[in-house]
C-alpha cells in the first residue's frame, strides 16, 4: 500500500471510529467534533509525512485553514467561559 492510500484509509478509520465513539456517548456538539477532527487531522498528516511535494503543498493549504476554523471555536469557547453568555 502507497502511503497516500495508507494515509487515507487511516484518516478514514480515525474519523469514523471517532464519530462513533461520540456517538456512543450521545454528544451532540458540532464544535466538538469539528475540533476532534481537526486534531486528528494534524497528527495523521505529521505521522504520515514527508509526502509529495505538490501533496504537500495542498495538505498545507487545508492545514491553514483547519487551524482557523478551530482557532475561531476556541476563540467563542474562551468568550462563553469569560463572559458567561453566547458568543452569537
């Protein structure tokens, strides 16, 4: 098996085990899972590079923005603890 493929089918097995597990638990908040998610992410990339260098280079355009996306729900998380209410 290539290591595209290996790192695919592992991102696929992460995520659905992950799902699962959250599922199992009743959790129902989008934020959490988008954060799991986004960790996973990072760690299966780190633990299955160096890659291709146009690979890469694509990988780290998504790895930008995931890092946004979850700076922003750490960001209204931090808000709600503070302040006490909803962000939105």
């Amino acid at each position: 098996m290539r290591l595209n493929e290996r790192y695919m089918f592992s991102m696929a097995a992460a995520y659905a085990l992950t799902t699962a597990i959250l599922a199992a638990f009743n959790e129902d908040r989008l934020d959490l899972y988008l954060s799991v998610y986004i960790i996973e992410y990072f760690v299966l990339t780190l633990l299955h590079s160096p890659l291709k260098p146009k690979t890469s280079r694509m990988l780290d355009a998504t790895g930008y923005a995931l890092f946004a996306i979850f700076v922003i729900i750490v960001a209204i998380q931090v808000w709600e603890i503070l302040f006490g209410g909803a962000f939105l």
